[in-house]
C-alpha cells in the first residue's frame, strides 16, 4: 500500500507518523531559528519600549509623553497582537503554515520601521498596533508550524525554549537600549527610533531565511494536497537521512490515519470544537493564558516606571537592572524545558505557576514594607520569573497541542486574544495607573492579585492538565477530519 491513497473524499497517511519518528537533526534547529526568532522579536520590541518609556515621557524625545499614554500605548500594542492574531489565524488554517508566516512578520517589520517616524501619541499608537497585528499573527502561524514539524518526543523542550527566546530579544533591547538612550552617544530625539529600525532590519534578515521552511506536510495532507504533502516529507526524510548517513527507523504498524480532505473549516466546527467537543480544554486553556499575560504584561510593560518612579533610576541606566532580569527569564524554559517532556506536562506547569505565585507575593510583600532597593528588586524578580517564564511558556505549549489540527491556529488565536484581552491590556492600563499614583500600598495590592491568578491556574491546571508529553499531535487530539473506521464518520461530515 501506498504512504497515502485517496479513497473518495479521503486519504489514508502516516505522514503524522513518518514526521513523529525522524531524530533530531540540523535541518530541526533551522526551523527552530527561522520561525522561534518571532519570540526574539517580540522581545526586542516589547523591551525597547519598556526602556524608553522614561525617555518618551521627556520633551527630549519628541513625543513627550505622559505615564498614563505609556501604558495606553502599552496596552494598545497588545489589542493589535489580538486584533491580528484572529484575522491572520484563520488564514492561516485556510491557506498555509508558510504563506502566513512569511506575511505576518512582513507586517511586523514594515510597521515597525514606521513606529520610528511616529511625531504624536495617536501616531505611536497606531504603528504600534499595526506592528501587534503582525506579531499577534505571527503566533498562530508560529505554533502552529512548529508543533507539526517538530517530533512528539521532543515537542515540549522545544516549544518552551522558543517562548523563552522571547527574553533574548529582551536583553538585545537591554543592550541596545544603553547606547540608544545615552545622551553622550547618541541625540535622544532619535535614539528610541533607532532602536525600532534595528528591529525592523532584523525581521528582513529572518524573512529570508524562512523561504527555506517547507510547509507542514500535515496541514498539506489535510487540504487535498496529497503529492506535495508526500513531496514534502519525502524531501525533509532525505534530508534527515544525509545528515545522520543512516537509514531512518520504520514506521510502527498501525500508525497510519485516515482523513476527510477539506479545504477549509467553517467557524461554526471552530467554535463547535472548542466549547462542545473539548469545554474542559477550553477553560483549560483561557486560564494558563490569561494568567500569565496579566502577570507578565502588567508588570514589564510597566517595570521602568517602577524603577524610575520608586527608586528615582535614571531612564538611561534602566537597562542595566533589565539585563539580568533578561537572563532569570531565558535560564527558566531552558533548564526546566527539558522536563516537561520527561517529569510530565501536569506536574511542571502546575508546579511552576505555583512556585511564581508564591514568590510573587513574596516579593510585593517586601516592596511593600520598603526593605528592598533597586538591587534587590531585580535580584527578586530574577528568581520570580524563572519560574514565571517556563509557566508562561508552557500555556502556550498547551493550548497549540491539545486541540485538532484543522483548528491549531484558530485554537491559538482565540485563546491569545481572549487571555491577552483579559490580562494583557488591563494589566498595563492598571499598572501603570496604580504607578503613577506613587502609592506603593495600591500597587502592592495588584501584585497579589496577579499571584493569585497563577495560583489559581495551578489549581486548574492539576483539575484539568492534558498529559501530552511523548504523544502524537494526533493521540493528543484527533484531527476533525479523520474518519473513524468503526463508523465511517467524521466530526466535520458526520457519515461518510
């Protein structure tokens, strides 16, 4: 028989399989670095504007912003990630892996080379949602790609150590920022536009490095494309094959799936999958989601200011306090990343939002009674993000595995939006608020809120935790599409 034969509508493949079993070779760490540098950017761009937010509320900058603007500003990048996340997931599930990732970042860049140019608030504001836009998309076609092509055995380690590479864009912002925003190097009027350039000059480098990336043979097979699909993974098993100079394991009996082709979803199967067939995922997901984006939002969008307005840290020397705080961030994924595919997906994620909310209060407690400086708060929130980091991570390792692949990009976009719409845009606006009051008591109070928010995913998370470590995609949640051979059906068509 055949790798794939069409039966009617349908197509019976072990491509899922065949992707699933190949080692782990160079061709891996190319998609690794062509798709997860996404992350980086974002972290360039979310940590550029952290650093600045002292420098564009100065009339040096040109802008002259107020504290209140700054998280609008804050908040409004979010509601364009958002905006964008949910208009280009659906393209994504309708036309391609490839086609929308290659699109999105040229969003990004584009917009983020205008930011530069920005002249007033509204103007800032505005590039600043177009460039969300780009990134909000930028996620859904990202996991989505990344999962599917990336072995089960290796899939968390791996989806945790992209996330986290979000943090080495925050350290070049870091580093950038010190010479950007250094009077005796460089006029402050264009220092901070500077910085977005540089962005923008990065994101045209990846962009030609991701025409190499194939599009993923499953979504290929699912869309009626079954020579390319075959094509495909033929071309990436030869590839494994020429790096390791041997031959690749056989492919376990029984692994094949058969599947209803379709070339698009419809939003009522989207919805329909999401709060019938999988409610308990569902709340799953927009928990993990929702707290981490309001922990983390809330409080790096508005850690200069904290800096700044407590400890009296001069705009210009916030980068060095945001330096090491970088690293607590990149150090967590990468070395607890590892055993979320071993110890289990349950335990660590439940583990690591408990840990961070813990800590959490720990550390507004302290802040509160004043016994810490601008030192020791780093040092603090250094050891609350380690954990913090592998927690915000792993929500997004769930919610791009535990549901169908006809939906994954969908999935990933709604539950962005959704969480990011609830923790995201609030988080700033109410900081940022809460900072500009000075009152340390009140902003002690939305510490523990945040806390307690991780705290009660842990809860959820031990409830309701999918352990999808090891597991196909598809044992992991059952494509839509494929037909059940006991009844002929599918979830998309009913008999076939």
């Amino acid at each position: 028989m055949s790798e794939a034969s069409a039966v009617g509508h349908a197509v019976e493949s072990r491509i899922p399989a065949r992707m699933d079993r190949l080692p782990w070779v160079r061709w891996h760490w190319l998609v690794v670095l062509a798709l997860g540098v996404t992350w980086i950017l974002d972290g360039l761009e979310v940590t550029i504007v952290s650093n600045i937010a002292g420098v564009l509320a100065t009339p040096d900058s040109g802008l002259n912003l107020t504290e209140a603007q700054i998280g609008y500003a804050a908040g409004i990048y979010i509601a364009g990630a958002c905006t964008g996340s949910l208009i280009f997931s659906y393209l994504t599930d309708r036309f391609g892996r490839k086609k929308l990732f290659l699109i999105t970042l040229a969003v990004y860049l584009v917009f983020s080379f205008l930011t530069a140019f920005s002249w007033s608030f509204w103007s800032f504001a505005f590039f600043r949602f177009m460039a969300g836009a780009g990134i909000g998309g930028e996620y859904s076609a990202i996991y989505s790609a990344v999962d599917e092509l990336i072995p089960a055995r290796f899939r968390g380690q791996v989806a945790l150590a992209i996330s986290g590479s979000y943090w080495i864009g925050a350290l070049m912002g870091s580093v950038l920022s010190i010479f950007l925003l250094n009077p005796n190097v460089i006029d402050q009027t264009i220092g901070w536009r500077v910085a977005f350039w540089l962005g923008a000059a990065l994101g045209v480098g990846v962009l030609l490095i991701r025409r190499f990336v194939p599009e993923s043979p499953r979504w290929l097979i699912t869309h009626g494309r079954n020579e390319e699909a075959e094509e495909t993974t033929g071309n990436i098993e030869e590839e494994v094959r020429r790096e390791t100079g041997r031959d690749l394991p056989e492919v376990e009996e029984g692994s094949s799936i058969t599947i209803e082709q379709r070339r698009s979803i419809g939003f009522s199967i989207i919805l329909r999958a999401m709060f019938q067939m999988y409610p308990k995922r569902t709340v799953l997901g927009l928990t993990l989601m929702a707290s981490q984006a309001f922990l983390y939002n809330a409080i790096f969008f508005t850690y200069a200011l904290v800096l700044t307005g407590f400890y009296q840290i001069p705009a210009s020397a916030v980068p060095y306090y945001l330096i090491p705080f970088a690293f607590g961030n990149i150090l967590g994924p990468l070395l607890l990343g590892r055993l979320f595919d071993t110890v289990g997906r349950v335990p660590m994620i439940a583990g690591c939002y408990f840990i961070c909310g813990v800590l959490m209060t720990l550390t507004g407690y302290l802040f509160f009674i004043d016994v810490l400086n601008a030192t020791t708060q780093t040092l603090m929130w250094c050891i609350v993000f380690f954990f913090a980091s592998a927690a915000a991570s792993a929500g997004y390792l769930t919610v791009s595995e535990i549901f169908p692949m006809e939906i994954r990009a969908m999935a990933i976009a709604l539950f962005y939006s959704i969480a990011t719409a609830i923790g995201g845009i609030s988080g700033p606006v109410l900081f940022g608020r809460i900072i500009g009051t000075g009152n340390a008591g009140d902003l002690f109070i939305a510490y523990v809120v945040g806390a307690a928010f991780m705290i009660f995913a842990a809860v959820i998370e031990l409830v309701l935790g999918v352990r999808a470590e090891g597991e196909s995609l598809e044992n992991v949640a059952t494509p839509l599409t494929a037909i059940e051979e006991a009844t002929g059906t599918s979830a998309v068509s009913g008999p076939a």
